[in-house]
C-alpha cells in the first residue's frame, strides 16, 4: 500500500508512511462511529429477548466506547494533520533539490512561474487533499468493506439493499472520471499562463508603458481572466453534476432499505431490531459516501498537479563525480549541440585547446555560438556529441557542484539580489572578508560608484540591482566573480556596459588575477582582444580559423572584415 500511495500521490518514503498511518486512523475513526450503535442495538435486542442481566454493564460499556471515540476521533485529527505538514516540508524541500539538480536547459524550455507554482500551490493543494480528502476517502472505502461484510453475514438481502446504490453512485462517478480530469488540466492550464502573463507584465512595465501597450496588455489580461472564468465554470459543473447524481443514488440505499425492510419484517423475514440496524447503517453510510464524493473529487482535482511533480521527478539530472584536475587547460574535440534535438545545431563539429594560464579569446558574428561555448564549459547545457575535457577530465563525468567550484562566469544578462552592495560581491565567496570584497571591487572598477551610494557598500540595490545602472550592475557582476577566485575564468562580452576608462581598469586587474588561471573571453571590441594569448574566431557554428592577432589578420578575410567593422563603429559620430 505504502509502493501504491507514493507513486499515486507523488510522495516521499516519509510521506507515504505518513498517509497509511492516517489512513488507518480514519479507518477506525469510522469504526468508533458506528461501535456506539452497535453496542445500544446489542442492548436492546437483551432487552427485549429478556437476556439483560444488568443495564450497569452496558452502561460502563457505553462509556469506555465513548472514551475510545474521543481518543480514536483525536488521535486521528493529530496524525492526519501532523503527517500532512510535514510532508508538504518534506515536498517542497525536494523540489528545491530536484530544481537544484537539474541543468539550466530545463528552466530555459519551463516559465519561472510555472515552476514557483508547482512549489507553493500545487503542494499546498495536494496538502489539502491529503489532510481533509485522500486519508478519509481511503479509510471509509475500507471501512465500507467491513461493514458490507458484516451486513451480507446478518441478512444478505437486506444488505444488496444498502450496498448496490452506493456500488451504483461510485461506478457512475469514475466512470465520469477521465472528463472531470480533462476538464481540471485545461482549467490548470490557463491559470498557469495566466501566472505567466501577470509576472511578464510586472517585468516589462517600463517597456508596456513606453511603448504605449497598457490598453492592449489589459485587453488581453482581462480575456484570458474572462477565458478560465467560463473554463471554471464549465470544470465545476464537470465535477458537481457527477457528484450531485452520485449522491442522489446513494440516497436511494436508505429508500430500498426501509421498503424492502417493511416488507421482510411484515413478511417475518426479519426481526423489528435489524430493521432498525439496518436503516441506521444506510442512512449513516449514504450520509458518508455524499461526503465522500466530495472527497473523490477534489483527489481528481488534484491530477494535474501531481503529474506536474512526477515530471520534475523524472527529468533527468545531470550526473557526475567529484574530480581533482591535474590542470585546467579546456580542450573541445569535435563537440555538437543543439538546445533542442529537432532544431538545427549551434555547434557543429569543432575543436581547439583553451591553455591554462593564458587568455583565450572567442570571436565571430553574432549567433555563431560563442556564448553557448561558455554555457557548455560550465555544463549549464550538456553537449550532444563530441568531448569537453578540463584536463583529462570530461566534464560529463564531473559533479556539477565540483565543476561550478571551478568556474568563475559573467554573462551578459546579470542577477543581482535585494540586498547590500558587500552581500551581493561576496556571494562569489561566501566566507570572504570585508576587506577581499572591497580589494575585488577595486579591481573591478565598483570603487567609483560605491563611494557615491548612500551607505556605500551597505546600501541596498533593489529588485536585480534596479538601483544600479546597467555599466554598475555589470562591474558588481565582475567583482563577484573575481572574488570567487576559481581556476577558470569565463568572461562574455564583460565591457560591454564600461566605458573605456574602466574597461582599461578592468583589463589591469584581470592581467594581474590570470596567473595560473585558464580566462576565455567574449567580445566585440576587437581592439580589447588583440594582445590575448589565442583567438578562435568562429561563424555560423564551426571555427573559421584560430591564432594570434597577426595571424588571423593574414590569413582569415572574416577577421578582417570585423576588424574593419569594429574600427568604422568606433569611428562613427551621430
């Protein structure tokens, strides 16, 4: 049952012990709702068959079961909730890993929404459901196959009488099933886009309001909303026809048994007593199975989602083991890649050596793949065919975490966090001093801006560093990379938001941090890379030709033309 509860729902090892021990308690929770029954309908039937031998015993009798309902009903409500919660900790907590885990191509094919949801709605739905649905749906289906038993033993006729409709009800509701679901996945759908939509909009707001889209971004929004409204209406009624018809023919266990009862008890069929008995049960089991549609239904509800969990659980990961490198040259042989199996590739077949200790630029047309070069080194993507090795290490075979301790990267598009100027550098090295974080913002050029800020290197820089220009984002971005110290430096179009001053401080700094050190570059400025150590100059996906500054002047009309480009760029006046 544990095997069956964790794949059905999702859950983990704890989880699922968690649910059957809940389950269990709502079992007998039901049971200690009918024992009080029992027991007095036990005691009349002495009475009138004039075998009571003293009402004081089944008066304590009473007594104890009432004990035992108090401590069944809140024992049960302790474990069903206890249970609950800490699997929703112990949900989200794996979420986070599996997210931690898995390598950036997943989260650039899925919306950041999407997968924020999945942490915090979509568990606290299935939170819900396992606290107030699934653990009693479970235990009264159970408790139900008791007491058909126990009924088809005292009067088997009497017994179809309760138990068909409700056989009857429940075969309707799942025979509705699969439209109730397919009707839940749209509605859940729509709500994700519409997720989507809002956070996009909150982003893109100076761009909305500059370009004058405010009317058609709420045309829009308000569409989609008026959209799930009628697809919410068209998901309730899915579930509340079924489950409305479920109940009325559940009722029709208690019609069926008071008719066929009369007639059993007038034809002396049947004792006046297990009349009684019998209609008590019926009414007490339709009155729980209209409850327990209700249940069914919001477990449907929850399919979606938990399909949702199951395909981050079944993403793969990337594997790896931890490595100790001999040195840190990056040699590529032969290496291809696509970000998507049926697209056309971005690299196409190329090779060459990345020398520790020296600076290696990367060059080319824009989009011929020089920043998926990177994101490959880094095993942000993992290439299709070929190798990468770092030293005689193929990265493949490298834990991610290990690699990443390596690496230090700066891309084009910096993150920054809502916190202090000396929190966001010293992410690069967690147990940094204040001093070392200052000395990396020096060499990174932050120097100059740092001293203009409020509280200098305590001020708080906003949502992505929103308080920050796009040149002094950039330079923090460098700053923590070069605190990191790792082996490996990969730095992608890092100018691009300097000016020539602190671009000229910046190469200072990088010339005294490269010792030892394997740098790859990315730029545009082709005056910046002319005294690096190598040039890969490539295009359209493959390496065009490979060699120092006056090499490729000789030999690659390419590497010409855009070091002509490049000078009639800088020598353009508006």
């Amino acid at each position: 049952m544990k095997r069956f509860l964790k794949e059905k729902f999702q859950l983990t090892d704890t989880g699922a012990e968690g649910l059957r021990k809940s389950i269990l308690a709502s079992f007998w929770y039901y049971v200690s709702l009918m024992l009080p029954m029992i027991i007095f309908l036990s005691f009349v039937k002495l009475v009138i068959d004039n075998k009571i031998v003293s009402p004081y015993i089944y008066g304590i009798v009473i007594i104890i079961a009432t004990i035992i309902i108090y401590f069944v009903i809140n024992r049960e409500y302790k474990t069903s909730y206890n249970e609950t919660y800490k699997e929703s900790a112990n949900l989200r907590i794996e979420i986070a890993d599996i997210l931690k885990s898995l390598p950036i191509s997943y989260f650039s094919k899925h919306d950041v929404s999407d997968l924020a949801q999945t942490i915090m709605a979509d568990v606290s739905a299935i939170e819900h459901a396992l606290s107030h649905a699934v653990n009693h749906a479970f235990g009264l289906i159970f408790f139900f196959c008791l007491i058909s038993t126990m009924l088809l033993i005292g009067n088997f006729k009497l017994a179809l009488c309760v138990i068909l409709p409700i056989l009857l009800s429940l075969l309707l509701l799942f025979i509705s099933k699969r439209n109730q679901i397919s009707m839940r996945k749209k509605h859940y759908k729509i709500l994700r886009d519409i997720t989507e939509y809002f956070q996009s909009s909150i982003e893109n707001n100076n761009e909305i309001k500059s370009y004058d889209l405010k009317e058609e971004t709420l045309k829009k929004l308000l569409k989609d909303l008026e959209d799930s409204e009628k697809l919410q209406v068209e998901s309730e009624l899915s579930q509340s026809i079924p489950v409305s018809v479920a109940g009325w023919i559940t009722n029709l266990s208690i019609a069926f048994t008071i008719y066929f009862g009369v007639n059993f008890f007038m034809s002396g069929e049947l004792e006046f007593i297990n009349l009684i008995g019998y209609t008590l049960a019926a009414v007490m089991i339709s009155n729980s199975f209209v409850t327990l549609y209700l249940y069914i239904a919001e477990i449907f509800y929850l399919d979606a989602r938990i399909n949702r969990i199951k395909e981050l659980r079944s993403t793969k990961i990337q594997t790896g083991e931890i490595q100790e490198f001999d040195n840190y040259d990056i040699t590529f042989e032969n290496v291809r890649f696509s970000y998507d199996k049926n697209e056309t590739e971005v690299i196409k077949g190329i090779s060459f050596v990345a020398k520790q200790n020296e600076i290696t630029a990367l060059i080319g047309p824009s989009g011929c793949g020089k920043s998926t070069i990177l994101r490959l080194i880094s095993r942000l993507f993992d290439y299709d065919s070929g190798k990468i090795y770092i030293g005689d290490k193929d990265i493949k075979t490298v834990e991610t975490e290990c690699l990443f301790e390596k690496i230090s990267i700066v891309f084009q598009d910096v993150v920054l966090f809502n916190t202090s100027v000396m929190e966001n550098i010293r992410i690069g090295n967690i147990n940094a001093s204040d001093e070392e974080v200052m000395n990396a913002a020096k060499i990174a050029g932050c120097e100059e801006f740092i001293d203009n800020l409020p509280e200098k290197y305590n001020t708080f820089i906003g949502e992505n560093g929103a308080k920050l220009s796009g040149g002094e984002r950039q330079r923090l971005s460098i700053a923590r990379a070069l605190l990191k110290d790792a082996p490996i430096i990969l730095l992608d179009e890092i100018a691009a938001s300097l000016d020539v001053e602190n671009e000229f401080k910046l190469q200072q700094g990088l010339n005294r941090l490269i010792k030892d050190k394997t740098v790859i570059i990315i730029s545009h400025r082709m005056k910046s890379i002319e005294n690096v150590d190598k040039i890969v100059l490539l295009n359209a996906g493959l390496i065009d030709s490979i060699g120092r500054h006056d090499e490729l002047l000789e030999k690659s009309e390419l590497y010409r033309n855009l070091i002509e480009k490049s000078k009639k760029t800088e020598e353009f006046k508006y």
